[in-house]
C-alpha cells in the first residue's frame, strides 16, 4: 500500500490535533502524545513525551 493514510488518524481531532502544548507551551503543536500525571492524562507533543516527561509532574 502506498502512503496514502498517513495522519489520516488525527484529522477527525478538534483542530486536526494541533494546540499550545501544557508542557513546552509552544504553540501549533500536534499533541498526540499521552502523558499520565498523577490521576490526570494530558495531551503532550512528541518532544515533552521523548525528552522531558518529568517537566510536567509538579
Ligand atoms: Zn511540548
């Protein structure tokens, strides 16, 4: 199969997915990353999830 699909998943996402991150507060960020803080899920870009997870916990 060609590489027709891809991202197809988060275009039925408010605003295709993209929003100011509550990690590194940049903006037009896809945040299609989970990160679980204490009871919460929050929604993170990739880079608060692969590089800074802890940057979130306080
Ligand atoms: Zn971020």
């Amino acid at each position: 199969m060609a590489k027709n699909h891809r991202g197809k998943g988060i275009r039925t996402l408010p605003n295709h997915g993209r929003g100011e991150c509550p990690g590194c507060h940049r903006t037009g960020v896809k945040l299609t990353h989970e990160l679980k803080v204490g009871e919460k899920t929050l929604k993170v870009c990739k880079i608060c999830k692969k590089v800074n997870p802890s940057s979130l916990a306080a």
